[in-house]
C-alpha cells in the first residue's frame, strides 16, 4: 500500500516541476535549442503515458528495496534519472541531425534532479504510510 503513497507523490511532484519548467522556466531554451523538430502543440496521449509510466519505475527502481535514508532515496533516484534521461537524449543526440550537445547536457541534468527531487518525495510519503 505505501507503493501507491510513493507513486502518488512522485506522479505530482514530476507533474508541477516538469510543468514549471517546460512551461515557464526553459520554455525559449527548448525552443531555441529544439527550433522546428517540436510538436505546435504537446501530444497528450504520449505525454500521459509518460507522467503515468515513469513515477511507477522511478519508485520501483529507485526505492525497491527500501532506501537507508532520504539521501540514499535521491541519489538512487537521480540515477534513475540519469539513465532514463540519458538514454532518451544520446539516443537523439547520436540520431537526430539538430540535437545539440547543449540540450542533451540541459536535459539530462533536469531529469537527474526532477526524479531526484521526485523520488525523495516518494520516499517520505511512503514512510509516512507505513
């Protein structure tokens, strides 16, 4: 039952921190750096898929079995993170003819500290259930 606390808790926080930046923070850098290989308008079924799917594997990979601590839960988390975001931008990095090395840099550092961010707070919210 905690596993649902956790997953709830990295579903939200993932949401707002991926909202705020994406839409207000580095809003101009992605469109600058992306230009004409973005969508004119986010797709909502792939994006739903994805807000859905990857708080159920951060809280499964990064806190299964229980972390020591909440600095275990976010380093174990952020490499989480920095796996599944990396994967994502040197795969577009090595295939894609306008993925910068910048935006591949940007990226994956963000997805490093949302899901460190993220899975932290799973952590605690599922301590609290247990």
């Amino acid at each position: 039952m905690s596993w649902l606390y956790g997953y709830g808790a990295a579903l939200l926080v993932m949401g707002v921190l991926d909202a705020v930046w994406l839409g207000f923070v580095a809003r101009d850098f992605y469109r600058n750096e992306a230009g004409e290989m973005l969508a004119e308008e986010v797709r909502k079924l792939p994006a739903a898929l994805f807000y859905c799917a990857y708080p159920a594997g951060l809280v499964t990979l990064a806190l299964q079995p229980e972390p020591a601590g909440p600095a275990s839960a976010a380093w174990r988390s952020a490499l989480v993170g920095l796996v599944a975001y990396g994967t994502y931008d040197l795969t577009n990095l090595a295939t894609l003819r306008h993925w910068s090395y910048t935006l591949t840099l940007a990226d994956v550092a963000w997805g490093a500290f949302a899901s460190a961010v993220a899975g932290t707070a799973a952590y605690f919210a599922m301590q609290r259930a247990a």
